[in-house]
C-alpha cells in the first residue's frame, strides 16, 4: 500500500486552522502506513486498515471543506 496523495489543498484561500488539520491528517496517514509496514499481528494489521480507512475519510472530508472554502471566495 503505498500513500500517494494526488491533490493538495490550496494555500490560499483555505482557513489556516483547516490546513492545519489536512497537515495533521496527511501526518497520521504517513504514520499509519509506517504502522502497517512493520505489524505482524494479524489483528493489528487488520486495526491499521481500518484506520488508515478512516484517515482517508477525513481527510475526504478536510478537502472537500477546503475546496468550499476556495469556492466561497
């Protein structure tokens, strides 16, 4: 599994707070992924993916607030 993020958000027209916690989010993501990387434990392997599912979620989420944001503006 590899953690490719295609877009970034906007530098611009983004609440810093909210950029903040797409930094943040990005952040756990890359830790989540170190996380799976390394377990053996079938059922930690299987807490990460379902994390990093989550992760992704927000992350979603975060975007999508930046890009209405942008769109405000």
């Amino acid at each position: 599994m590899s953690l490719a993020v295609k877009k970034r958000p906007a530098q611009t027209g983004a609440d810093p707070a909210l950029r903040t916690a797409l930094r943040d989010c990005l952040g756990e993501l890359r830790h989540n992924q170190s996380q799976y990387d390394l377990e053996q434990d079938p059922d930690l392997i299987e807490a990460c993916i379902y994390e990093r599912s989550a992760l992704l979620c927000r992350y979603r989420y975060l975007l999508r607030q930046a890009r209405q944001q942008e769109t405000a503006l």
